[in-house]
C-alpha cells in the first residue's frame, strides 16, 4: 500500500471518530460559502450603483457636450467666408478639453464618417480610436442617434484602462457627418470597489475567523463530555467499576454526567450482584460435580459387575444391567461436561499448544466413530486440501471435531456425512455437513447454548448432554476461532470450525463459509 493510500485511510478514520472535527469542517464549509455569497451580492450591489451612477452622469455629461459642440459648428457656417476643416475641429477638440477639466473627466474623439474622405479628425491624450468598439460607431450611423458602450480605452503609449465610451452624432455644415465620442475612465470607480472588495474580503475573514472560534467553544462544551464518557465506559467496560464522570454546573451537559454516573452505578450493583450469582452457581456446580465423582466410581463398579454377569440373569434382568451400565455412562459424561463447564466459567483454561494436523486429527475421530456410524447405517466422505497444519491445543481441537461429528451422525438420518478440510494463509477451516432433519432459521442462534435441543421430543441416541456444541464453541473461541452454522429444515446442516494457523492469530477470511455452495 502506497503512503498516499495510508495518508488517505488515515485522514478517512480522523473524519468518522471525530465529531469535533467534521463539526469545524462543516462550519468552516458552510460559513465560507454564505460569507462568499453575502459578499458577492455586495460588491456586485455596489459595483451596480456605481456604474449606473456613473452612466447617468456620462450620458447628461455627452448630451450637453454634444449640444455645445453643435452649436460651435453651427455659428460656424454665420460668416461670409467659411472657417478652415482643421481648425474648426481642432476648436471642437479644445473647447471640449476646456470643458472636462483637469485632470480631464474624460478624452475625446472626433471622427468622420467613413464615407468623406480627406477631412481631418482629432483627440484628446492621445487615445487610440481602437478604443471605440466598432458596434458602437456602427449603431450610431444606422439610428443617428447617441449610443454608449463599455469598453477598453486605448491609448497611444500602450496605456489601457477600462472606461464608458458615449457616442453622439454631429455635422459639420458644408463638410458633412461627424462622430464624437466622449470616453469616461472607470479608475476611480474602479477604486472603489476595490476598496470594498478588500474591506468585505477583511471583514468576512474577521467573521470566519469569529465563527470558528465559536465554533470550536461550543463542539469543545459538547464533545468534551461525550469523549470523557467513551473513555471511561471504556474503563468501566474494561472492569474499573468506580470509575465515574465528573460533573460542573447544571446544564443539560452537566444532567447528562449526572445520569451517565447513576447509570454506571446502577451497573456496578447489578455487575456486582449477577458476579456473586455466578461465583456461588459455579461453585455449587462444581461442588456437586466434585462429590458425585465418588458415589458415581462406586456405583460404576457395582453396574459393571452386575453388567458382566448378566448372562446368568433372565432378559428383563439382562436388559435392565444394560440399561443401568448405559446410564452409569452418560451420568459419567454429563459430570465431565459440566466439570469442563465450570472451568470455562472460571476462566481456568490454560491451552497446551503445539503443532496440530487438523486433517490427521479428523481422521483419528473418524476412525474411532466408524462403528457408532455402521450403526446409524451412515457413513463418511472426507476431502481434505493443502496444509491443516495449526497451533493449538489437541486435545481441545480433537474433543471439537468428535463433537460436530457426532452431532451429524445423530442427526444424519442414515444419509452420508461429508466433512471437508481446506486451509488458506490464515486459516484452517473444518466442516462436517449433514443432509438430515436439519435446522429451522430462526434456531441457529441458538444452537450453541447449554442443554438446547432442536427438536426436545427426538430421543437421543448417542447419550449426549446437550453440552458438546456449547463447550465447542468456548474451545474455539480459545483458540481465537469460530465455529459457523448453516442449516434448514429437511436439508441437513453443516458446521465449519475455523482456527487461526498462528496461536491466537487474525483470522482474515474463512477457507470454508457454511452454507456456501
């Protein structure tokens, strides 16, 4: 896996265990994108005010520009003798520098429709008559009448600024048709929405900046608490019973501490209590399995005597010395049972680890059982794959194996019993399948619980205690593995037990899924 890859899962884990965290973002993102829209529309608001404004005021301002130039050219044509071409527009030219004043309000063109030729045109400033967007002076010609534009005013030296543009058409008597176009610089309005870019920009950092902070008080007062209660239901979870939650104040935080605390008390009695059942239920039931053991050795010996000589006996009598041995055994067994139980209880179970061929140990339970199968008229099909070889106890293991497979046979109705042995880099998984009466779904939950029967009214007979798949299940889970279940009703069952192949090792994927096809 590449660091970037690692990076990327780290930053995933921050994000989903920290509430305070995706909190921040969250406000983070939201409060930029409402100060970005609030300032937008601001700074669009204004730079729209004052472009309007400043349209209003070049319009009136070209309109009476227009007029007077007009005039200047219409007392022109009073005199006897008409004025030279060239100092008539060089006087329209300086008149209307007189009249923007200084620094000028704007610059000027006077051009001359593109039909006269020979005839002079002047500006003010040297701006470029590429400055006027050819629509413009296009709209003046077709209507004969004033037209405005925005657009980049050009000048002679390379100079660019962005301005109004306001054309008006003028004739000059005995000359023909002009243009003049006044051009307004936007650099003052253009500096003032700078202006407001940078005191909104400053102003809604200020506000972030506020916000976060704010922000972060307020997720601290709530995830603080929520934190130090984790922890400590860690601890409590982890078996330090005292363990309580400080309380300040009295706001909802604090009646949360408060209940968090009452609650963890009311556990700590309760946890105490079940404790002290549990503690007096083991030991009677390893008392009693203990002070049975004598009686029951006694009683083991008079029922094989009375077994031997039951040829000497009448059938009825014969058949009760069988009966009685058959019993003597299965009590022998429900005492082992509940024996292994109370050390499970206890937790007093020490593993005795080495290297264990699973695939060598079925095959021992197999053979022993062989007989018990002739007489439920089923037999077995074993498949093993690969390496089985795991570390664990084999005493443990063999007892989990002899246990599923019985429980098949028991359970086979005469149909064939398929165990299975495949393995992978983790694991070794076992499975023991049977196409008898099978499970009902919503009994599979319950399968590994103490003394449960599927079926109560089936009468055993194989002698089991209703303890085998319990005790299998704490013996796996010794070993760190598991024991799975699949079954429904007239299809069979199949139980896979899968072991780590170290001891106590991760089990990545199973080798064998039950109920898998």
């Amino acid at each position: 896996m590449s660091e970037l890859a690692r990076e990327m899962i780290s930053i995933r884990g921050r994000w989903r265990r920290n509430l305070q965290l995706r909190l921040l973002i969250l406000t983070f993102v939201i409060s930029t994108s409402v100060l970005s829209i609030i300032g937008v529309l601001l700074v669009n608001q204004v730079t729209s005010g004052l472009l309007e404004a400043k349209q209003q005021s070049a319009l009136t301002e070209a309109t009476a520009a227009r007029l007077e130039v007009q005039r200047l050219l219409d007392a022109s044509d009073v005199g006897l003798v008409a004025p030279n071409n060239t100092r008539l527009v060089d006087s329209v030219i300086t008149a209307l520098a007189v009249r923007s004043g200084s620094p000028g309000l704007y610059d000027a063109l006077f051009l001359s429709d593109p039909d006269l030729v020979g005839v002079p045109e002047r500006g003010t400033k040297l701006v470029s008559e590429a400055s006027i967007p050819a629509e413009l002076r296009a709209a003046i010609r077709e209507r004969d009448r004033q037209a405005w534009a925005y657009s980049t005013l050009i000048y002679e030296g390379g100079t660019t600024t962005q301005g109004l543009v306001v054309g008006s058409p003028v004739t000059i008597p005995r000359v023909g048709a002009y243009e003049l176009y006044l051009l307004f610089p936007l650099d003052s309005e253009q500096r003032t929405i700078d202006l407001v870019k940078q005191g909104v920009s400053a102003t809604g950092i200020v506000l972030l900046v506020s916000l976060m902070i704010l922000a972060w008080f307020v997720t601290a007062r709530v995830t603080d608490p929520v934190r130090e209660a984790a922890k400590i239901a860690v601890q409590i979870a982890g078996g330090d019973l005292d363990r309580r939650m400080e309380v300040h104040g009295e706001d909802d935080i604090a009646r949360l501490a408060g209940s968090f605390n009452e609650m963890a008390t009311s556990l700590q009695s309760q946890i105490i209590r079940l404790e002290s059942l549990s503690q007096v239920q083991q030991q009677f039931v390893s008392d009693v399995s203990h002070e049975l053991r004598t009686p029951l050795t006694t009683v083991r010996m008079a029922s094989e005597m009375i077994y031997n000589a039951r040829a000497d006996f009448d059938p009825d009598m014969a058949r009760s010395a069988e009966l009685l041995r058959n019993q003597v055994d299965r009590f022998d067994a429900l005492l082992n049972d509940l024996l292994e139980m109370s050390k499970i209880d206890a937790r007093a179970l020490p593993l005795e680890s080495s290297p264990v061929d699973l695939a060598e140990v079925t095959q021992m339970v197999l053979r022993d059982n062989s007989e018990i199968a002739a007489e439920h008229a089923t037999s077995f099909r074993f498949v093993s794959v690969g390496d089985a070889t795991v570390t664990a106890d084999e005493r443990r293991v063999s007892r989990i194996i002899r246990n599923l497979i019985v429980n098949a046979i028991e359970h086979c109705n005469g149909t064939e019993v398929e165990v299975e042995i495949a393995g992978n880099e983790s694991c070794v998984s076992v499975s023991v399948r049977d196409r008898g009466q099978g499970i009902a779904v919503e009994d599979l939950s319950r399968v590994f619980g103490r003394f449960w029967r599927a079926d109560p009214a089936r009468q055993r007979t194989l002698g089991g205690t209703g303890l085998g798949l319990s005790i299998s299940a704490e013996d796996a889970a010794l070993h760190g593995g598991i024991i799975d279940v699949w079954g429904a009703p007239n299809e069979g069952a199949q139980f896979v037990l899968t072991l780590p192949r170290l001891e106590l090792g991760e089990i990545t994927n199973v080798a064998i899924s039950a109920g898998a096809p």
